[in-house]
C-alpha cells in the first residue's frame, strides 16, 4: 500500500486526470468535468465534501480545485474504493474523447509519481485498457481480419503509386513476411498469386486470426504501417500519413485507432527521419556551393574540419561524420548516424546554422552572402523551409553579410 496520504493520492490523481483532460480539450472543461464527476459521486462517498471545485470562470486546472485535509480521516478501504469510481466515470464521461490512450497516458502520469502506487491498492490500470478495448471491440464490431486486410489493401495502393504493381505487392509481401517472424498469427494472412487473375496478388486474412488478442493486433499492424512509412522514399513524409488515412477512409481509420493503433507515434518517427535527411542535404549542398570556389576535396576537408571545431558548441556534432578519403563520391562521404533523431530539432537548427555561417565566411571571400545564395539554390526550396523550421534562417544570414 502506498505511504502517502489520501490528501497527497487525490491531489496526483486529480491533477493528473485534469490535466490529461485538458490536453484533449481545455482546462475549463476538464474542471467542470471532473466537478460534475465530484457532484456525482457524493450520493455514494459523503467525504467528497472535503473536495470543492470552485467557478472554473475565473481559475482552470488545479487551481480550481481545494481539498481539505480532513480527508486523511477516510479508511483507506473507502478511499481506494472511489479512486477507482472517479477513474473509471471520468472514462464514461469522455466517450470518444477518452480513448485508449487516454488511460495509458494516464497510466504512465501515475507511474512517474514517486511512492504512488494504485496497483497496490486493487486499481489495475492495465485492465482497464483491456476492458476499455473489449468495450470498444463490441460497439464497433471490429473484426481483426478485416482491419488487417483493409490496411494491407491501402498500403499497397499507396506502393504501388511509386513502384510498379508487380513490385509494389512483392514489396508488401517482404514487410509482412519480416513482421511474421515477430507475429506468427501472420501465417494467417493468405497471399494469393492466380494466373486466372493475369498475375494479380492479393491478400486475405484467414478467420483464425480473429482470435487473436487485439491489443497485439493493433502493435503489428502499427508497426506494418510504420515499416512502410520509413522503408520506402516518399516525396514528402507528412503526405504519407495524409494519403493513407485517405486510402484507409474515415471509418475505418476511426476502428483502428480505437483498437490502439498510435499513427502519432508514426508521425513522430516519420519527422526524426527526416531530421537525418536535412542535415545530410545541408552539407551536402555546401560541399557543391565550395567545391566550385575550390577544389572538391579541399570544399569537403574545409566543412570537415568546421563540424570537429564546432562540436564543442554543439554536441548533437558528434553524430555527423565525413569520410575525407571518399571525395569524388558526393554525398556518399556524409554519414549521419540515427542517433541524430533523438536530439532536439532547435539543437540541430543551431548547429547547421553556425556551419552555414562559417562556410560563408571561409569561401565568400568577396561577397559571403553571395555564397548563401548559391547554397540556397543547391539546396532547393524544400529543405530551405526544412531548416527553417528548425531555427536556419537563410534570408536573415545573408542580410548580416551584405
């Protein structure tokens, strides 16, 4: 049993489910909702009259709400009693809105308190997720097989507008055969390969699989997606996610989020890859701009020998190697290791822009902003509001130098 009081319990479960809340919405709502939760309770548990939720008018979040020390009177039995009924009706309250990650969020607030231990006390969060799914599965009807071919079926549409449609379903095939060493329910998904049907491959996933468990079925089918979204160069990562929700259909990208399939996670994964291309285009980009004041292997020495005196400025340096004995090979001789796309992207933006910097002074012995301006060229509008976004700002560089 935990060591804290009821009062510090109720002050982190009250803050932590207001503020989960109030990410989904706003701290107002979540403060009327969990008063309106309050008031409901109070018919079962009278000690909620130590806890009062004033007009959330003039005061959001926790600063609405005040509890009294008098509830460290409560029998612990009682007390744990309604933590689990405020959890729970906060859940019923949210619908939609509280989804499945909402209580693993929630979860992992609870988990980061120290001395706070709910388990202990008969509250099983991890249940909860599960019966939140099972209660989710029977509303929605969802069926594993049809979840997994429908997000086949629109992954493949999207392989096949860059690859031909032979390649693009060979490719399919790869992605499911590698997950099927990880998942071996995908045994039960059904490549067909008919001559009847001029070499057409298609999928069909087999009625075994939908006694799987679905929690595990939505992990696979979030990692396929995200095999694909990074396994493959898309013209742009963002649109990738665009198109295939697009391909997928409104409703059947509601029934695989709702089984706990986390595109974020896909989105966030899609955006430190492409952290690691930006800064590969950058340098790559000014080993060209200099290679034409000098020669190319002088151009990738110079650069080289820039990122070795900045890395005690910018750490996230040591992530990026140039290999000086490959010159001739362009952009081959730039290794930027995935260690990258853990660091922070502002962290990275100043790091670039400092090279960048550099470089225009070394080279642009007449005119450094002359110098950007060709890098700006070389590098292409695309990766110029790349890195703008992450703190370069080419036009205020050239700006400093003319």
């Amino acid at each position: 049993m935990t060591n804290l009081t009821n009062y510090e319990v109720i002050e982190h479960i009250l803050q932590v489910l207001i503020s989960k809340i109030g990410r989904r919405t706003s701290m107002g709502f979540a403060a009327v909702t969990v008063d309106t939760i309050l008031k409901e309770l109070k018919l079962k548990y009278d000690f909620l009259k130590y806890i009062k939720v004033q007009d959330t008018s003039y005061s959001e979040g926790m600063d609405a709400v005040n509890i009294n020390p008098d509830i460290n009177s409560v029998e612990s039995d009682v007390f744990y009693k309604f933590i689990n009924d405020i959890i729970r009706k906060t859940i019923r309250h949210l619908k939609d809105k509280a989804d499945f990650f909402f209580i693993r969020e929630f979860q992992e607030a609870i988990d980061n308190i120290a001395d706070l231990n709910i388990k202990q006390d008969g509250i099983d969060l991890g249940c909860l997720q599960l019966q939140y799914i099972v209660d989710r599965k029977q509303i929605s009807k969802i069926k594993n097989s049809e979840a997994i071919e429908n997000v086949i079926r629109s992954l493949t549409i999207l392989l096949n507008k860059i690859f031909p449609e032979k390649q693009a379903v060979e490719t399919m095939i790869i992605f499911i055969k590698k997950l099927g060493e990880e998942y071996d329910f995908f045994k039960y998904i059904e490549i067909n390969d008919s001559s009847d049907l001029k070499g057409i491959h298609f999928f069909k996933a087999l009625p075994d699989i939908n006694n799987v468990s679905l929690t595990i079925v939505a992990e696979a089918i979030e990692k396929l997606i995200r095999e694909v979204s990074i396994s493959v160069d898309w013209d742009d990562d963002k649109s990738f996610l665009d198109a295939f929700k697009i391909e997928l259909g409104e409703m059947q990208l509601s029934r695989i989020v709702k089984i706990g399939v986390n595109l974020n996670n896909i989105q966030n994964l899609l955006l430190k890859k492409k952290y690691q291309e930006v800064a590969k285009k950058t340098l790559e980009a000014l080993i060209i701009v200099c290679s034409k004041v000098t020669s190319e292997n002088s151009a990738i020495l110079t650069i080289n020998n820039m990122i070795k005196n900045l890395k005690e400025k910018h750490d996230v340096l040591k992530y990026i190697k140039i290999d000086e004995s490959r010159h001739g090979q362009g952009a081959d001789v730039i290794n930027v290791m995935p260690e990258l796309s853990n660091v922070k992207p502002s962290d990275l933006g100043r790091a670039l822009r400092d090279i960048i910097k550099t470089t225009g002074k070394t080279f642009g012995t007449k005119n450094t902003a002359s110098i950007i301006e060709d890098f700006k060229k070389q590098l292409g509008e695309e990766y110029q509001n790349q890195i703008k976004d992450i703190g370069v700002n080419l036009q205020f560089l050239e700006l400093r130098f003319v």
